[in-house]
C-alpha cells in the first residue's frame, strides 16, 4: 500500500481527474474503455509511487532511492532490464560515463551493497520468478541470466536461496519464500 497525503498533495489534482475519467470510462462501456482504464490504472500506480518515492524517508535509501541519481539508477535500470548480459563493473562503469573505481564506490554507497553482489542478487530474484512461471529447462534458464553452464548457475542459485533450483522448483512456492537476503528492498 501507498499512501499519498491529499491535503498536501500537489498531485492531488491529477488523482481526481485520473479517478473520475477512470469512473467514467467503467459506467459508460465504450469501445475500448477497458483499455483506456487499464491504461489510466497503470499511470495512476506509477505516479502514486512516484510521489511516494519523492515523500517518504523509507523510498531514500537502497536501489530504490539510487534510482534517483542519474548514474547508478540508469545502471540499475540497465541490470534489471537485461539480468543476463556479461555485466562488469568496468562495463557498467562505461555504460554511464563513469570510471570504474568512481562508479563502484558510488553504487556502494547508494545501494548499500557491492555492484556484482546487486547482480548476482537481481538474477536471483529473476531466476526464482521464472522458475515458478517458466518450464524452460535449467540449462535454457541458466544461459539467459548469463551463466556459462547450469552447474554454475546452480552453485550461486544454491549459494544465495539455499537450496537447488530444481528443488526451488519442485516445491512451486519458490518466490514466495524469498530469502530475506535476497529481497530487493
């Protein structure tokens, strides 16, 4: 849940006119009106969230407020948007225009956690969604998180969740038993 004040809210006026075109849209069932209501629905969370980000003390810190610097969010963003790429810190460092050492110790002290550590635990997190919703062999799971082979995807699988991804797997509440290492908060 987010809460957004209304009374000191400069986004309040948006809200209202975004609920009231929403309400309109579900009483009136116009051609495509459920599009446009999802349409609206989706801007409506993301730019609650976006407040929430910009209000609260919680959304300052770890990869969620270093997304707000333009650097290491666009890094974050660049991680999260292709887990399997051959990520280094130099290559991530080049993708931003930063230097390598500069990058690195910014990313740290931001995320709260060592760049290659935040990838390995991004590709976790992805790895433990497509394990319950894909059944793509391991192997085919392996390569597109940018593992070599799939007894090394499955040695740092079992080093971070504890347990082999075929076991993850099999027990099919594997991300909703998310380590709280692991947890991208």
């Amino acid at each position: 849940m987010i809460r957004i004040e209304a009374s000191n809210s400069p986004e309040m006026e948006w809200i209202q006119t975004t609920l009231r075109l929403m309400a309109a849209e579900a009483r009136e069932l116009r051609p495509g009106g459920e599009a446009v209501t999802t349409r609206l629905a989706d801007i409506l969370v993301i730019q609650a969230i976006r407040s929430w980000i910009a209000q609260d003390p919680a959304a300052q810190t770890g990869w969620l407020g270093a997304l707000r610097d333009k650097q290491i969010g666009r890094a974050i963003s660049l991680i999260h948007r292709d887990p399997g790429r051959a990520w280094t810190v130099a290559s991530l460092a080049d993708e931003v225009a930063m230097s390598r050492s500069a990058f690195a110790a910014r990313f740290t002290e931001l995320v709260g956690e060592p760049v290659m550590h935040y990838v390995a635990r991004w590709r976790m997190h992805v790895a433990l969604t497509w394990l319950k919703d894909d059944d793509a062999p391991l192997g085919d799971l392996a390569g597109r998180l940018g593992y070599q082979s799939e007894a090394a995807f499955s040695r740092a699988f079992r080093r971070f969740i504890g347990v082999s991804p075929g076991a993850a797997r099999r027990n099919g509440d594997a991300k909703d038993r998310v380590p709280a290492a692991l947890q991208i908060s």
